[in-house]
C-alpha cells in the first residue's frame, strides 16, 4: 500500500477517534443517553486501535510516532503530526516515440 494512502486511512481513522471521544464525553456530561454510549464507545475504540496499527504499518514511523499513537483520543493525530511528510514515488521514466 503506498505511504499517502495509508496515510489517508489514518488520517480518517484519527479524526474518527477524536470526533467520536468528543461525543462520548459530551453525552456523559449531558443527557447521557445509552444508545449514544452503545454505539459511540465500539465505534472509538475500532478508530483508536486503527491508528495505531497504522501508524505502526507506516514506513516512516518513529517511537515517538508510535508512543503518540497510543495516547487515547488524540494519540492519532498527535501520531499524524509527528510523522514525516510521506515521500514521492519515483515514477519510471517512459519512452515515446
């Protein structure tokens, strides 16, 4: 898979965790409704694993990058962050006649 793909994916996979933990915790405080809970709580921890598991799959990860990615919540984009910017491909040259 290449590197701007998969960085896609944690990308998605971040901003999931981290909008999915802001609901939880904003239903808690609110009206705490359990469905929300029931379907919001599997929903951050699939993002939460994701990310990490992406960021350990990445070819340029770092310890840093990966000790970022397993901070709950905001370990994924903090990961995203500390990541050095994916690498171009090399295209082969073609010839035209």
């Amino acid at each position: 898979m290449p590197n701007n793909t998969a960085r896609r994916a944690l990308r998605a996979a971040a901003t999931v965790e981290l909008v999915s933990l802001i609901v939880l915790l904003t239903n808690l405080f609110t009206v705490h409704v359990p469905a929300v809970a029931s379907l919001t709580g599997p929903l951050h921890g699939c993002a939460y694993l994701f990310s990490i598991g992406a960021v350990i799959r990445d070819r340029q990860r770092t310890t840093a990058a990966i000790a970022l990615a397993v901070i709950p919540g905001i370990g994924g984009m903090l990961a995203l962050r500390s990541l050095p910017a994916p690498q171009a491909q090399a295209r082969p040259a073609t010839q035209t006649s």
